[in-house]
C-alpha cells in the first residue's frame, strides 16, 4: 500500500465513523473518465485479489445527471482517488447497505448496521 493510499483510507475512514459525505477525484482506469465524485462513505475492504474499494452511494451533480449519471451504489479503488475531502452534510444509512461488503474477503474500515 502506498503511502496516498494510506492516507486516502485514514481520511475516508474518519468520514465514514462521522457518516459525512466526502469529495473526491476519481480516475476511472476501465473508461478513462476523470472527474469529481460526491459520495456517501460505507466500507473500505477488498475481494480475494482485488484492489482496496471503497463502497458508496453516489451523489452526482446536476451536470452528471444531465449527462445521465444516476445515484446509486459504486465501487471505487482506492489506489484511483485523490483530493480527498470531508464535507460538512452528515447522511443516514441506507436501508439496502451491506456490512459484510457483499463478500468483500477483508474489511478494513466499515459502518456498523
């Protein structure tokens, strides 16, 4: 693990035990789409030999859902996320949130139901 990734999950994790929304730049490396994302921050764990994801709802901003993006639950590697910020809106869990992370093999940080 890299140390921005360390540091990525120390800030994530600190907003997902204060279930505040967090900002992001995101470098999607399957479509090559870059912007920032607005989320509400679940989980951090990985699947056997997958990258550290972060599980969360995303909020997209009226240009994205004009563009068509929609809410909804998304997976983001961790090692793709830079500028990490903590938002000041707090957020409810979601009824549909899963704590075990679908099966995610290991947990790191994670939001009790």
């Amino acid at each position: 693990m890299t140390p921005p990734e360390k540091d990525n999950i120390s800030i994530i994790s600190q907003a997902i035990e204060s279930k505040s929304l967090i900002r992001f730049w995101y470098e999607n490396t399957t479509t090559s789409h870059k912007d920032w994302r607005v989320v509400e921050p679940y989980l951090i764990g990985k699947f056997s030999r997958k990258h550290l994801q972060l599980s969360a709802w995303r909020i997209p901003t009226t240009e994205q859902l004009y563009n068509g993006q929609k809410e909804s639950w998304r997976a983001y590697i961790i090692r793709n996320i830079s500028q990490v910020q903590i938002l000041e809106q707090s957020f409810e869990v979601r009824v549909d949130y899963d704590p075990t992370g679908n099966g995610m093999s290991e947990i790191i940080c994670g939001i009790n139901k």
